[in-house]
C-alpha cells in the first residue's frame, strides 16, 4: 500500500511539473522527472513536519540544491495540500512567488537556490544550529550530480565529517546527464561512493525510481549516530516520457503545449497501475515534530545593547581587534550568535568570541565558500552569524554572499586586513575590490569604521541590521582613538570632523584614510589653508545631503580618499549620491597594482597618504 500511494504522488509530481512548464513556456521539466520518486519518500514518508507551521524550529529541513528543479518542489508542496493547482499554474510569472528557481518569495524554500553548488552548505549549518540547540529535526539536501563538480559541495562534505553531522541526509539524483553533456562520472556510482567514503561519509547507494528503495535507505540513514549520510540515487533524467529519456539535449526545454496532451497520454497508458490507485484508501497523514528543547528556549536572543565602552582618546588599537571585543560582548545578552571564521580567527579576532562563547563559534578552516554557506543555514534557523576572514577572501565566496542576498539572509561579514595599509604581506592579501563588491548586492550595508569606538558602535548597529547584508570592513593596523565614548553612529550617518568658515575644499575619507585625512588638515592649516573632513562610516547608505552641505561651504569642492581600488569604492559612491548637484569631485584612490612595502610607503605610492592629500589640494586651489 506504501509503495503504491508514494508511487501515485511522484506520478502526480511528475505531471504538474510538465504542465507547469509547458504552461509557463519554460523551466526543467527533465531534472524534476528524475528526482520525483525521491522527493515522494521524503515529503510523505521520511519527513517530520507540520505543514502549517512553516517556521516550526523542529521540522524537518528539506534543500532543494539543484535549485532548477523547482517544479517538483511546488509541485510536492501541492501534494501536500499547501498550494493549489492554480498556485501552480501562476509558476514563473512576474507576480507569482513560485520562481524559476526557489527563492523565500516563497514561504516554504529555507533558502534560495539555483547557482549550483551551495546546497550541502547550507545544509551543514542548519545540521550544526539543530546539535547546537538540541533539536532533533534532520536537514535534507538534494544534490544534482553535475553540481558535485563543485569544489564547495567537497568543502561541506568535509566539514560535515568534522562536526559529525549524523542529523544531515544528502541525496544525490544521479541521472547521469548535465546541462550539455555527460556528467563527470556518468552512472560510474562507484565514484561517488569512494569520493564520499573518502570524506568520511557513511554512503548507501539505491535505484531512485525504486520507492521502497529509497525509502528504506532513508530510514537507515536516519539511525546513524555519528556520521553524515549520503544517499546516491541511480535514476533516469526525462524518467517516464520516452522521448527525452535518459537523453541528451532536453535540459532547460519545456514541451510545447501542443506536445503536452501527447506527452500526458504517453505516461497515463505506461502508468496504468499507477494512475489507478485511489489515494484517498491510504491513511496518510503528515508525522508532526517534536517540540522544541530547553536549549532551543534558552538560546533565544535577550537584548542586542551593547554597554558603553571605556576606550581612551588617543590610545591606539587596530579596528580588527575591537570587533573582536564587541562581538565577544554582544554574545553575552545574545545566544543566538554565532562566530564563523575562516581558520584567521588570531588576525581577525574572532579567538575573543570563542574565548568566552566557545559552544558558539565554528571554525571553518579555509574553505570561505562553504562558510559563507553555513552562515546562510545558520540564519536560516533563527541565528544570527557573523563571518569573518580577510577581506581578500571574501571575494571567493562571491556567489555564496550573492546568494546570500537573493535569498534575503542576514549575514553579518566581517573582513579585515583591508587595502595596501595592511604593508609587506603584499597584494595578494590585499582587499581593496571588498566594498564594490559588497556595495552592488541589494539592500546591503556597508560600513567602514576609523577607529575603537565607531568599529565598537558599528558592530552593534550590524546586529541589529535586518533588511539584507551587513559588511564591516575592519584595518590591520594600530589607528588612534578620536571619538568619545558617547558618541552614536546611526547606519547611513557620517561624522564632520572639521570644518571652518573658510573651507576651500571637503575631504571626505573612511577607516584608514580618516588619519590621513586629519594629518593632511594639520598641514594645510600650517599653509594658511583651511579644508573640512568628512568620516564617511557609513558608505552604503551614505548621508547625501550632509555631504552635500558641507561641500557647499567648501567651495563646491570635494576630494574622496580611499585604502580600495577606484573602481565601485568610496568615491564612486560619492560621485553617483551627488551627480548634477554642480560639485567638482576628485577621486584619490588606488590605481595600480600595488606591491609589498611598509604602510606609510604603499598609502604614499597609492597617492592616499596625508602628503598626497596635501598636494592635492593644492593642485585644485590653483586651477
């Protein structure tokens, strides 16, 4: 009776998601053809969760990696009785939440998907916020086996082993055929089983079609208690519509609706038995979580104040070292923060927030794609992640973070050891394209603080941040402290540090460049020369209309000085705030390859030190 009722709802699965796409004009009806026996077992037998209570923190978890599957995964969901067939029928329209590929337009995707890859990671942070708080809900991931090309799904299956993920349940649908062409190891299951094995899974191979199959294999994978699981599917892409099975060239091609009656007809008469079967004599109904734990109540989060700080004007300390205080403090009155660092933790001072939440931290090793993946599950489950690592580093992970954005997640990144001030290590450390690259996500934050107190402040404003990412870009080296303890940094703010009633021209910098900027005041003021200075903190969003008056009053002139490649930094971010507003901008900034060197000579050959501020100036006053 099982085999027969799983076997009628991965028929059902299969003809809405030939439909969906025949009607929407587009879309993967092949892929979802494969996986529709897998996706059965999993929603009507495997699965522990309450229909109803999407946000419930014991169902079960279920990732749809190969994202372009997405017609089976509404489709499940209809089967389940949450979306109807006119739901369906709205699949990749403008207003519809029902996406090409999953996105949290949709209630019940736990993150959005489709750049191949990202799942497995994902994966690995919701099965760490579930040992975490004790709950005893699975994640399920469904992988692709062309998407185990990449090196991202090698980073979470190795650390999945680490943190002995027993609560994590992989399954690959092995359907042998890519986008383009036979995938790397084709039905050669034995390849996948050794390549896993050799990360330290427990790894089960079934048919796929096979329900009982799969479903036994499940179960069995549900009882390990101390290793992930992975469960390799051997199935067929195009399975049951016999003109696109197992063939190549189908991939990404929805039938022609005037193909669709045929197509339809085709897998009536082959399912005969299938199609037969009255579901309605089969008692089924969905197996409800547990509820949640003692750990789960008590790791919610008090209060997200932080104290005010008693730093010391003057004193000097790196940024780097300070988010690392502010973190460790922030952690205390919140328990639903975690650490994620990227085996940097002595660099960028995450050591002090595992120093005194160490059940809370993660080390990631050096694999910042899976971290930034991890950081995405762990949001996902109500935590609220900083990551941190280099800023250079952080541009391996670009597509994580941009998926990150896609799907809405509240990430809090961290990058250090910024721009050519960080000296001899040389450009390779060197982020200087980090803030272009997090300024162009949507609805992202990015802010750049010059010494204790605004790192401190800012560090608390990040976590409070919920419309999107949230950046902090943090200095290598010993800056002096120049705020008050009292002092407040609103996002979107900016601080005038000088300004007098004779201005020739606004300097407006951040972090590094703020120091700059006020030894370059000293020596024009020395010149008889008066400028204004600007600490932009907050470059995304920016005060426009502070910048604006302030550069009124200064002639209508305005040098931005920034530690960042030209391109997408500080400066074109001024630019474009106040295009047409008739103000003269000039941008100093890095625009060579830089090289090793000592900091003061590397800021000195970028022409952002305090000396090429000063001449500057001068060339601009004497135009």
């Amino acid at each position: 009776m099982l085999k027969k009722f799983l076997e009628k709802k991965a028929y059902n699965m299969r003809v809405s998601s030939l439909v969906m796409t025949s009607l929407a004009g587009s879309g993967h009806p092949t892929t979802c053809l494969s996986a529709a026996d897998i996706v059965s077992v999993l929603f009507f037998h495997a699965m522990h969760y309450d229909p109803h209570a999407p946000i419930h923190p014991n169902n079960d978890r279920f990732i749809l990696s190969k994202g372009h599957a997405a017609p089976l995964f509404y489709s499940a969901w209809k089967e389940v009785g949450v979306l109807t067939e006119q739901d369906l029928q709205t699949y990749r329209n403008v207003d519809s939440p029902l996406e090409g590929h999953p996105t949290k337009r949709f209630e019940r995707t736990e993150a959005a998907t489709g750049a191949l890859g990202i799942g497995l990671s994902i994966g690995v942070g919701m099965a760490l916020s579930a040992k975490l708080d004790n709950l005893s809900f699975k994640t399920y991931v469904l992988l692709g086996d062309s998407e185990l090309a990449e090196g991202a799904v090698w980073e979470a299956a190795e650390l999945a082993h680490f943190y002995k993920l027993h609560n994590l349940i992989a399954i690959v649908d092995c359907n042998r055929l890519g986008q383009s062409t036979e995938t790397i190891h084709g039905h050669h299951l034995k390849r996948y089983e050794e390549k896993f094995e050799a990360f330290g899974w427990k790894v089960l191979t079934v048919d796929g079609h096979d329900v009982l199959h799969v479903a036994e294999a499940i179960d069995k994978a549900k009882k390990s208690d101390h290793l992930p699981v992975v469960i390799i599917a051997k199935t067929l892409k195009g399975h049951g519509v016999d003109r696109v099975e197992n063939k190549l060239g189908f991939h990404g091609k929805a039938f022609k609706k005037e193909e669709l009656n045929e197509v339809l007809k085709e897998m009536e008469e082959k399912y005969q038995k299938v199609v037969s079967f009255d579901e309605s004599t089969y008692d089924w109904h969905p197996q409800l979580p547990e509820k949640p734990s003692k750990e789960y109540e008590d790791n919610m989060c008090a209060s997200l104040t932080l104290e005010t700080p008693h730093f010391k004007m003057g004193d000097f300390i790196s940024t780097r070292k300070v988010y690392g205080q502010a973190l460790a403090k922030l952690g205390i009155g919140c328990k639903s923060i975690v650490s994620l660092d990227a085996e940097v933790k002595n660099s960028t001072f995450a050591e002090i927030f595992e120093q005194a939440h160490p059940d809370r931290f993660f080390q990631c090793f050096i694999a910042e794609q899976n971290m930034v993946g991890m950081a995405i599950g762990f949001e996902a489950r109500g935590k609220i992640p900083f990551v941190s690592t280099f800023s250079a580093f952080l541009s391996r992970a670009h597509d994580q973070i941009r998926m990150a954005a896609i799907g809405q997640a509240n990430l809090r990144l961290v990058g250090s050891h910024a721009g050519v001030s960080i000296g001899q290590d040389g450009p390779s450390q060197m982020g200087l394209e980090d803030i272009a690259m997090m300024r162009c996500l949507p609805q992202s934050i990015v802010l750049y603080p010059c010494d204790a107190v605004s790192t401190y402040k800012l560090v608390e404003q990040m976590g409070h941040y919920t419309d999107g990412i949230s950046y902090l870009r943090t200095t290598r080296m010993e800056t002096p402290v120049i705020y008050d303890n009292n002092e407040s940094f609103p996002v979107g703010g900016c601080k005038v540090l000088k300004q007098n009633s004779y201005d020739k021209v606004c300097i407006i910098a951040a972090g590094i460049t703020v120091h700059n900027a006020l030894k370059a005041y000293e020596k024009l003021q020395e010149d008889g020369i008066t400028v204004s200075v600007i600490d932009l903190y907050s470059i995304k969003p920016l005060d426009a209309k502070t910048l604006l008056e302030v550069a009124k009053k200064s002639e209508n002139r305005i040098i931005t000085v920034e530690d960042h490649y030209i391109q997408g930094g500080l400066g074109e971010a001024v630019a474009y705030a106040l295009a047409n507003s008739g103000i003269q901008i000039t941008c100093l900034a890095v625009t060579e390859l830089p090289r090793s060197g000592k900091p003061e000579e590397l800021m000195s050959l970028a022409g952002i030190d305090a000396s090429s501020i000063v001449k500057k100036v001068k060339e601009i006053l004497v135009r």
